[in-house]
C-alpha cells in the first residue's frame, strides 16, 4: 500500500526532478491510490493479511481496548476551573 508513496518520495528527491515531472508523478500515485481504495483491493489486502496471520501464529487483529481517561482529565467538582480572562 505504502508503494505508491515511496515510489513518488523517491522520484521528487531526485536531484534531475523537475516541477512537471513532480507533478505528473503526483497524478499518478494518486490515480495508484484511488484503484486501491475498492472492495476487490481490500478483499485481497485482507485475505494476504490472514494467510500471513497463520503463517507467522499471529492473533488475530481486535478492536483496540476502551481505555478510561487520565484522571487529571476527568471532570469534578473539584477540578480547578478554566482560566478567563480579564481583559478583552
């Protein structure tokens, strides 16, 4: 996935680019980006993503966990209020 931008990266470090061709290669790897946001690109992503799953005895990808926020974070009644200023 990452490819595309590499590819472009690459291409713009180069000491003969020019304005044109940068802004061609960006058309480009835009064009490469938008063919890779379909429902068969992301099958496939999905199906390589599992394959490698097995293959490496990985687990398998999980919402993240809902954590709670810091409790200097959290509001109460005795929390400091909120600065306000004097002057306009």
């Amino acid at each position: 996935m990452c490819e595309p931008c590499e590819r472009l990266s690459f291409a713009n470090q180069k000491p003969t680019a020019t304005l044109f061709g940068s802004i061609e290669a960006a058309e480009v790897t835009k064009k490469e980006l938008q063919l890779l946001r379909s429902d068969a690109k992301f099958e496939e992503l999905w199906t390589e993503m599992e394959e490698k799953q097995c293959n490496f005895e990985l687990r398998p990808p999980a919402k993240p966990w809902k954590r709670q926020a810091p409790r200097r974070l959290e509001q109460s009644a005795c929390a400091s209020q909120n600065y306000t200023f004097d002057t306009a």
